[in-house]
C-alpha cells in the first residue's frame, strides 16, 4: 500500500510517520512522497535528524517516546508537539525550559488507561486530578491526549480503549479554556490497529512498520 492510500484510510486524521531508527534517507524519501510530519522517540536521535534535514522546510518533528524531566531542557521549543508528557512532574519541568528559553511547546498528554506496569502515562483519575494544575503551567499548550493500548491478537479488541480516551477528551473540554489548550486532538492507533482508531475519533495515527517496512535493530 502507497503513502497516499494509507493517508486516504486514515482521513481526516493526520499520518504520524514513525521514524525512530530509520535513516534520514528514507524520512527525505518519504517526504518527497508527500509525508510532512515524523515521529521520533529518543530526544539525541531526533535532533540529529533534524539537523541532518534542516534542508526541507515545512516537515514537523514529534517527540513521542518516553521523556525524562532531565531532558525537558532539549525538548523544550524543538518539537511541533510532545505526545509522551506523562506526568505532572514532566509538565512542569518542560514548563520551566520554556519561560527560561522563552518559548511555547505543545504537548499531549500520555493517559494509560490499561494500568500496564509496563508503559508509562497518567492514571485516569489522577489526570482529573492534576487537570486544574496541568492547565495553569505558563508556556505549554495542551492540544490532546495521547495513549498506547495493551497488544492484542485482533486490532478491535483496543477499541473500547479509544473509545475511553475519546470520552476523556471530552470530559477536560468541558472545563478548559480551549484558546490556550485548544484539546482537538487524539494520539492513537499504530500499524496494527490504525483503521480502529480512526473510527473512533484518531486526528493522530502513529505509523511505522506499514510505512517504512521493518524497524532496524538498536545500536
């Protein structure tokens, strides 16, 4: 399947081409296919490639693996948008990098709403919890949610997962002022099971493997 039907299938939601691990050469390859926004999960890898790539002017870099506090000072300003803000903590420490940079970030924030020991993300409740301190942080826009479902042997067994982070979505809109965290997006689906999410309500999907074949081994 080309680019341009896997942007089709996932219409209107944007393709978040995922792009850790593979050279630069095939991020430019796929950029003069049409793609314009890449994904990225270690902070060094991504702002090496955007370096390496500085040539081409509108492609839009995300970070979206996970962030420690004490790299919030490389992240903060480099990015079109952070997905993987999963702490309180985590926000106020790339808060803090932007008033000293004076700069904005946009950021998403990572719910696990299976409780995986294994991923990180806020717990549901202590989202709502921390919601009216996440939205009084300067310098930092919250455009989302972003999550990563458990794997499962068929893509429509996550569905009930994306349906529950669009319902939360919602939920904070409701009690947001939108011209500074305009809420309108939602960060899920991969590969595997990108056609279930954008059925239910995906403006994000997250695509590798469909996208740039096998994933290198880390070095």
């Amino acid at each position: 399947m080309n680019l341009a039907d896997i942007q089709k299938q996932c219409s209107p939601g944007q393709v978040l081409a995922v792009s850790k691990l593979q050279p630069a050469e095939k991020i430019r390859s796929l950029y003069q296919q049409g793609q314009r926004h890449f994904g990225e999960n270690y902070v060094q890898e991504a702002l090496d490639k955007m370096e390496a790539l500085s040539d081409l002017p509108d492609i839009a870099w995300h970070l979206i693996g996970h962030l420690q506090k004490n790299k919030a000072k490389y992240v903060a300003g480099k990015f079109s948008l952070i997905h993987s803000v999963d702490s309180l903590d985590l926000a106020k420490a790339i808060s803090q990098q932007c008033q000293k940079k004076n700069v904005d970030q946009n950021i998403l924030i990572q719910v696990n709403l299976a409780k995986e020991e294994t991923k990180s993300g806020f717990d549901k409740d202590q989202l709502i919890k921390d919601w009216p301190e996440l939205v009084l942080l300067p310098q930092i826009h919250i455009f989302g949610l972003m999550t990563m479902p458990p794997l499962t042997e068929t893509p429509d067994e996550v569905r009930p997962y994306f349906r529950e982070l669009s319902d939360l979505l919602q939920i904070l809109r409701a009690q947001t002022n939108q011209s500074i965290h305009p809420l309108t997006e939602l960060s899920m689906g991969t590969s595997h099971d990108y056609q279930v999410a954008v059925a239910e309500g995906a403006t994000i999907v997250r695509l590798g493997t469909i996208l740039f074949g096998e994933r290198p081994p880390k070095m």
